[in-house]
C-alpha cells in the first residue's frame, strides 16, 4: 500500500459517514479511482426518491430478523459500490480499468457489477464473510487487496 491508497481509504471511510442505513456499523463507503483522480463516490442508502431507513424510524431488514449477508434484496439501501458505479454512469463516466476503494469487502452482488464495469483493482479495509465474491473476483482476474495501515 502507497500513501495514494492511504488517501484513498481515508477518503472512503469519510464517505461512509453519508449513509442512510439505520443497521448499527453499516456505514459504508467507496470510491472510483482513475489515475489518482477521483471519479465517483458511492455510499450505502435508499434510492434517490425513496424515504431512507432513519427517515422511516426502522430497518426493514432488523424488523423480519434478516440475516446480515443473506436476502440482499430486501433492504431500501442500495450498497456503497453499487451507487458509486451508478453513479458513472448516471454522469457518463467510464470506470474501465479504474480501482475502487470500499470500507467493506464486497458483496457477491456487488462483485459481479465491479467485474463487469471493468473495474481492475479493488481495496478495502474491513472483511465481510463472503467468500464467493472472492472466488469470484479471483476468477475474474481483478486485484483484491486487503488495506493494512
């Protein structure tokens, strides 16, 4: 890791603080890096349009007793890496060969929308437990780095 990853991460955890997720320690954050510019962010909350969690006064999610991990679909929240690559392409931008800087591991959902944005490289800071996005990244070809300060 660089002092470029450093800023970076730095940078992811601060976006994390936007959440809108209501879940306790579900802040995350991440961001698209191209040639050490800033391309995108992304962080995890509701839709543009829909009510968010905290505006809600619940989580969806800790009201059924889901699961953290599974049922992905039923959550307001879109996650961190999904709304920074939405974000791309809402604004036009191509992440083809750019690095994504996230708090969190990603997802198995997420994993496949980075392998197919053409993401090449992706850090994060802390693991989730999904070892299938691994599998999946590493078939894929796509650098995984775990961040060590």
């Amino acid at each position: 890791m660089d002092k470029w990853d450093k800023r970076f991460m730095e940078m992811a955890e601060f976006v994390s603080g936007w959440t809108s997720c209501a879940r306790e320690g579900r802040a995350i954050g991440a961001l698209i890096v191209k040639d050490k510019r800033i391309m995108t962010t992304g962080y995890n909350g509701a839709p543009a349009g829909i009510r968010t969690c905290r505006d809600k006064g619940y989580c969806m999610r800790d009201k059924l007793g889901i699961k953290s991990g599974t049922c992905a679909e039923k959550c307001y929240a879109v996650h961190a890496e999904q709304n920074a690559i939405c974000q791309a392409a809402k604004l036009g931008i191509s992440v083809e060969g750019a690095t994504l800087y996230c708090t969190h591991q990603p997802c198995t959902i997420c994993t496949r929308l980075i392998i197919n944005s053409g993401i090449k490289r992706v850090v994060y800071k802390y693991p989730y437990p999904d070892d299938f996005s691994m599998e999946l990244f590493e078939e894929a070809g796509i650098a995984v780095e775990k961040y060590e300060e």
